[in-house]
C-alpha cells in the first residue's frame, strides 16, 4: 500500500512582494523533503499561520508522518529557503538559503518542538 501526502494552506491575502511572476525561474517554490525517521521537513515563504502576507521570509517546518498536522518551526530566515536534506539517520536537517546561508540543525534532547543550530557557515 502506498501512501500520498500533500500540502495545503490557506491562500494568501497578497502576492509576495519581491515575486515578478508566478512563471519566473527565479521564484522558489516551497520545499519538502521526508526523513529515514519519518518526519517531514518543508519551506514556507510566510509563517503558517499568517494570511495576510506579513512574514515573508525563508520559513522551515517539520512534523511526524503519523501527526502531519501537528508542525512546528525549526528556524526562520531572511531569505528563500533554496535546499532541505536530510542526513542518513533523519536527526539532522540542512537548511540553505538563497544568499548563501547554509546551516544545520539537530532535535534538542530529541524533541520534535525543539530545535537547535548546530553548524552554520556562508558561501559567496
């Protein structure tokens, strides 16, 4: 058996102010990426609970395959999240920006709630 996952949020009050045109190669999209430890990881340009457009950022969520309503925020930065992975055991998250910001993150004392910055470097 097989099983499908999709994401749905509210839409948007306004179009994002720095997006020209939903076709624009430059526009990044939402990312998603699923652990070996089932838990799923995915970008938002805007907080999850904002509709009006007020939060626009790099914003990065996870939650358990068994509970994917129940998400919570590993970290928020000032620019689009470009890349999500995983490391091999699903502990671990790399989240990278669209300026070169590349961190990554680690569960604190194994909570899915709580996250904590464990690397971080910037390439031009």
């Amino acid at each position: 058996m097989e099983l499908i996952y999709s994401m749905r949020r509210k839409p948007l009050k306004f179009p994002p102010p720095h997006f020209e045109n939903s076709l624009d190669s430059g526009v990044i999209r939402p990312i998603c990426t699923i652990s070996s430890a089932n838990i799923i990881a995915f970008s938002s340009p805007t907080e999850l609970s904002d509709s009006d457009g007020n939060t626009w950022a790099g914003h990065v969520y996870v939650c358990d395959l068994d509970t994917p309503w129940d998400s919570h925020k590993v970290t928020s930065t000032s620019y689009s999240v470009s890349a999500l992975e995983w490391d091999n055991e699903g502990k671990q998250l790399l989240v990278a920006t669209t300026e070169g910001d590349v961190s990554v993150y680690g569960q604190k004392d194994y909570l899915l709630n709580e996250w904590q910055c464990l690397y971080t470097a910037q390439f031009p």
